[in-house]
C-alpha cells in the first residue's frame, strides 16, 4: 500500500501586511507571514520567554539540511526512503519545518511559530511522491524513540467508510499512533485535500486523522472562509488553521532563477504551487507548533491535555468570523474553530481545570488494542471523548459456562457491549455484527451486563460514547465473574 503526501495547490497572490504580535517578529519576511498574526502565536507574551524545549518530529519529504533558517534548528534525522533527510526534492518536507521551526531570530526569512522547537526529521517520501506504509509506520515509532513530544503528519490515505475499495485504513498505522500516544506523544495530522480524495469537497478526513488520538486540521482563507479543497469530517475534523496564501521555506534545489531570487529559498522564489501555497498540510504544522508551545510551558501536560486545550480554545468560526457556512459550535468544516494560541495558553496559565489523563489507555479496539483486567472482579475509573476517543475496550478471559457481570456508572450516553473471543474490530469497516453475543441494559444510573460464556476464551468488555458531549465523561467500571 502507497501513500501520497498532500501537497499545495496554487492559490492568488494576496497583499499582506506585517502581523501584529505582542512581541515582534522582526524577521525580513515577516510581512508574509500573516498566519502567526491570525493564531495569535505570540500575543500571550509580552517578551519572548524562556520555554522548555520540545522535540518535533517532521515526518515528511525530508528538509534542505544546509537551508540558513533550518541550519541549528535539527537535532536528529533519519531517511525511511533512502537517500539523505537533508536533501529535499518536493520541498513539501521544508515548507512544514519552516513554518513551525525557522529561526527566529537570525536576521534572515522568516521566523517558525514555535521558538522552543527541536526538530526530528524522518524522510518518507520517494522521489515520484509516494510514501511506502512500513517506512511512516517506522518513521513514527523512530521519533517517539528519538523523545519526540509531537509529530506532525501532513500526508495520508483517503478514508472512505462506505466503500472498502477506496479506504485505506491500516492496521499498522494505527499501532503506531497508539505507540505514540501510550509513550506520550501528541500525532497532529492533516485532513486531507479534495484533489488527493475521490471527489472535492471530499465528505471524510483522511487517515492517519480518522484514528483514536489524532488532532485533525483543516485549511481556513485569510478571510475566515473554508475552501472547497479542504476535506469535511463531522467527527474527526477537530481544528482549523490557515492554508491559503502560505509563505515558508523551500529548498535551495527548488529556487528558480530570476531578480530577487538569488540566495532567497523562500516560497515567492519556488515553483508555481509554492508561491502562494494552499493545503491543509500547512494548516497542520500551525497546530504542531502551537502544541510545542503549549508543552513548552507546562512539560508535564499529557497528549491528550494539549489536544483538550488547543480545541476548547478554538475561536468558533461563523459567519461573524467569515464562514458562512459554518453553523454555531462544533462543525464538520472547522471542527472546535480556528487555532487560538493565546487563548489556550491563556487557559493553560489561569489554572483551568484539565482533563485527568486517562491511565489505561490506548484500548481503542479489541485485540492487541484493549486493556488487559485480570483478576477480576476488578474496578476501573477511566474516560471517554465522542469526539477523540469515544471506545473503551477491556479484555478478561472467561472459562466455559463463567458467569461475566459489568456495571458501568457515569455520565453521558454509554453503552456496554461485549464480543466474542476472537474478535478483531468492535468499530469500522471490518465489524463482524455476529461476534458481538451481549449488550448491556441501562437501570436507572447504571448500565449493566450479564453473560454466561458457552466456550472458554478471551472476550472482549466495550464501553461506548454515543452522545455527543461538550467535554469528556467519567465512568466507573466493575467487572466480576462467577465461576462455573
């Protein structure tokens, strides 16, 4: 299986005045970059901070190891596809490492959103554009073992679930996102663009988005609308960030000859569709450096915090803020909203109260997915998220003719089920409807199960969100069992 990174479209020229920061990006570029002014990047601050540093994985086309604004800002780089990490040929790779990690205060371009970052570069990209499953599988577990404490993720494979033949989803993939969130890493991906989908607008975010614990952007205009390219989802498009009229670094490979563009790797000296790039694969790096940030100000926050944040602080897009198509609150076109930096870290510094972590998971599937509970009986307090994580699993082996009883108390909508040994998928395209042998009945605040298994084996407990809540809920979870 291939993957093809989304790459940029061209978009108009725009005229862009100089962004207005709390403290200046005094940058020569600085007046094309009017997305740091739109996520508020600097505006929590009256002087640049001290920040603890963060490592960011950039798993991408790789980066031009010798470009002047990326020179220092590398702490480690590996290639998946052969070749060097630090030669670049789409240029796709250093554009997204630009926006979150270009130094800031060189004297040179332009300044990288996030000041604090350190980048890890993984080359996944061959030379025609496509992108090898095993090697961005390998790429990712490689940058949480290289201590990343975000990865950025600006490619993916079309996701369509109602069409098998077109959907793309990956088992492996999968694995190593929930390595990455289980070690503590934040996986920040695009949506996915119309042009790379079936059709534009495409109806779903593409994978790696479409998994548990994965930050899905989407691409808003400087004018606050929502372009047509830029993928829907009603349940994994979780933010909006700017992706029209980008302004970023490009490799020196890539400069094209002319007056003004000697010694200039920068997106107004690269090929057409990086003049005035557009993609949700640079809305992304936005939300990547925010989290940098974020992380940066408090290390101890977990990934599944950062995301909390960054979405409830989400400006809402409406029509007072350009979208005319966007309805009030959560939306399948923006998500929570667009980035708002300075209102997350102004939550972050309030004392806002965070979302306790929720310490079993990953248990998003059945299989190697779920949550071991021997011995039973056993009592567990966990949480759930309809729009990150709205599946529990937990897994108990059962002798032939036990008894199994759960009770499940909290709230929200929450629905116990329970599946057969040998199960594979509780959610999905590849559900078998007829391994699932129980289901819960509600009784007054609880929900409760009870089952006697014909056949020893390894069963499979799910508990579900299906209501569609503001925050995550807690739950309370006894599970025992009657011997035969």
């Amino acid at each position: 299986m291939s993957r093809r990174v989304t790459l940029a479209i061209a978009a108009l020229a725009l005229v862009l005045p100089a962004a207005s920061l709390a403290f200046d990006n005094n940058e020569p570029l600085a007046a094309k970059q009017w997305y740091l002014e739109q996520d508020n990047a600097w505006s929590f601050w009256q002087a640049p901070p001290r920040l603890f540093p963060v490592r960011v994985a950039v798993i991408d086309s790789g980066i031009d190891g010798g470009h002047p604004d990326l020179m220092g800002r590398v702490v480690a780089a590996k290639s998946f596809v052969g070749g060097s990490p630090y030669r670049d040929i789409q240029g796709h790779g250093t554009f997204v490492a630009g926006e979150i990690a270009a130094n800031p205060a060189n004297g040179l371009g332009i300044a990288g959103l996030a000041f604090n970052a350190q980048l890890l570069v993984a080359k996944v990209v061959q030379a025609d554009g496509e992108i090898s499953l095993e090697g961005e599988v390998a790429a990712i577990r490689w940058a949480v073992d290289q201590g990343a404490r975000v990865i950025n993720l600006s490619l993916g494979g079309v996701r369509d679930p109602l069409n098998a033949k077109l959907d793309t989803y990956s088992p492996l993939e999968e694995a190593a996102v929930e390595y990455a969130y289980s070690k503590g890493v934040l996986v920040v991906a695009a949506v996915g663009n119309g042009p790379q989908s079936p059709a534009t607008p495409w109806r779903f975010a593409h994978y790696p988005v479409a998994l548990p614990h994965v930050i899905g952007v989407s691409a808003i205009r400087r004018n606050g609308s929502v372009p047509a390219y830029s993928n829907r989802d009603a349940v994994y498009n979780d933010l909006t960030a700017p992706g029209d009229a980008m302004f970023s670094t490009i490799p020196r490979n890539l400069v094209e000859k002319g007056d003004g563009c000697i010694d200039h790797p920068y997106s107004d000296c690269g090929p057409f569709e990086f003049r005035n790039a557009i993609g949700t694969s640079f809305a992304a790096p936005q939300v990547t450096a925010a989290a940098a940030l974020l992380i940066g100000q408090r290390p101890s926050l977990r990934p599944d915090q950062v995301a909390w944040l960054l979405e409830r602080s989400a400006t809402d897009a409406s029509s007072l803020t350009g979208c005319s198509v966007c309805p009030t609150g959560r939306d399948l076109y923006t998500g929570w909203g667009m980035l708002d930096i300075l209102a997350a870290s102004t939550m972050l510094a309030d004392g806002t109260e965070l979302p306790p972590p929720d310490r079993l998971e990953p248990n998003d599937d059945a299989g190697p997915w779920s949550h071991a509970l021997p011995p039973l009986p056993r009592t567990v307090e966990a949480s759930l998220d309809y729009w990150d994580d709205n599946i529990d699993v937990y897994r108990v082996h059962l002798e032939a003719h036990a008894k199994l009883f759960a009770r499940l108390t909290g709230n929200g909508t929450v629905k116990l089920a329970l599946w057969a040994p040998g199960t594979a998928h509780v959610d999905g395209l590849d559900v078998d409807a007829s391994a699932r042998v129980a289901l819960g009945r509600r009784a007054g605040a609880q929900v409760r199960l009870a089952y006697r298994a014909p056949a020893a084996g390894v069963y499979y407990l799910e508990a579900k969100l299906v209501s569609k809540t503001q925050n995550p809920v807690t739950y309370r979870l006894a599970v025992a069992r009657a011997r035969p």
